[in-house]
C-alpha cells in the first residue's frame, strides 16, 4: 500500500523530493500523512478533490484486501 501511495503520489508532485508521507497505525486502521509543498498540494489533491478521492479509494480497496482500513489525510503546510 505504501510504496503505491509513494509511487503515484511522487508522480503527480512537480517537487517529489519534497513529499513526505508517515503512517500511523491504530486499532482502527492505518492512516498515512501527506505533506507536500504547497505548491504540489493542488496537484495531488486535483479538480475538485477527484484525484485525491481516487487515490483514497485505491488505498482503501488495497486495505480491504488485507482485512484494513487505511486512509489519507493531506496536511496543510
């Protein structure tokens, strides 16, 4: 699930160097923190938030896979 999010996520910012995503893991599930420029942000969140609901959806079925919930969260910078 990581290394997709990282993978596409890497590909939509125009500065992937400067994306940085941590997991938190609960009994709840696994949520991975996004922080990005804030340039980048427009970029992976898209038009309306569409990019970024499809990218939660994706990790969301790769959880489910699993037995896991996970899900995303962009912090502000």
């Amino acid at each position: 699930m990581e290394e997709f999010l990282r993978y596409v996520i890497r590909h939509l910012a125009e500065h992937p160097d400067e994306v940085v995503i941590t997991r938190t893991e609960s009994s709840s599930g696994v949520v991975f923190h996004l922080a990005a420029r804030s340039s980048d942000v427009p970029r992976i969140v898209g038009r309306n938030g569409h990019t970024l609901r499809a990218l939660r959806t994706l990790l969301a079925a790769s959880a489910a896979k699993r037995g896991q919930s996970a899900n995303l969260v962009v912090l502000d910078s």
